[in-house]
C-alpha cells in the first residue's frame, strides 16, 4: 500500500474523472495539487455544449475542491487554463476578475490553447499553498 497519512485525494461531484482512477485534487501537507478541472455540472456530471457554462461551472468546480480540501482562494498560487479556442480567454477573465479582483493580490497564470478530450472546451489546473492548516483536514 503506497498510501501516505500526509497526503488526501479528493473528487468533487459532477466533477470526477469518469471511470479512471484520477482524483479531482491531492493534497500533500499544506499543498494542493489539481488534476484538470473540467466544467461539468455539478449537479448533473454532464458536460454542457456551450462554453459560457463550461468555463462558469470549471470555476465553480475549482471552488468545491479548495472548499474540500480545507483551502481558499487565497491560497491558489498558480493556475493553467486550458482552453480550445483563443476568444474563451474573455469568458476565464469574467470569472478569475470575479474571485481575484485586488491586481495586487492574485495567483500567477498560464493559459494554454489545445484541444481537450471528450467534448472539454475549457479545463483549469491550480497549485495552492494552504496556510490555514499545516496537515490534510481531519489530521
């Protein structure tokens, strides 16, 4: 068993990797590490067809993983957007202004254009230092 009592994975609802035995989210002592969070409803698991709700419901996916893993907004460092299309940016801006609207107070990013499996047109990848707490939540 390779299972270490410092480190949690965590999958967020509507938001799992389907069949594959990836978690949403792990974290190792303070820090969180995600795996692509990709827009799907929460509520549904499905993938909608427009991106408007793609990229709101990524956000809102990212927000259940920091929210499960005991972590904050403030402690994102680092975020990578995926996205297939250039003109989505527009839409990744709406939302990260909306979580992250101090200029002086906000993680670093990267935005990448590729094109993304299954019907994806956006997909957010975060790296957070979590200064609340020093070990995994319930530890």
């Amino acid at each position: 068993m390779n299972h270490r009592p410092w480190r949690e994975s965590f999958d967020i609802d509507g938001a799992k990797h389907g069949k594959t035995p990836i978690p949403t989210g792990t974290r190792v002592g303070n820090m969180l590490f995600s795996s692509g969070i990709m827009g799907a409803d929460p509520a549904t698991g499905e993938l909608p067809a427009q991106v408007d709700a793609q990229v709101a419901f990524a956000f809102r996916n990212m927000d259940a993983l920091l929210a499960a893993a005991g972590a904050s907004l403030g402690d994102v460092g680092k975020m990578t957007v995926f996205v297939t299309d250039p003109s989505t940016r527009a839409l990744v801006n709406r939302e990260w202004l909306a979580r992250f609207p101090d200029q002086h107070d906000r993680p670093a990013r990267h935005t990448i254009v590729k094109e993304l499996a299954g019907g994806m047109l956006v997909q957010l990848e975060i790296i957070a230092v979590i200064q609340s707490q020093g070990t995994a939540p319930g530890r």
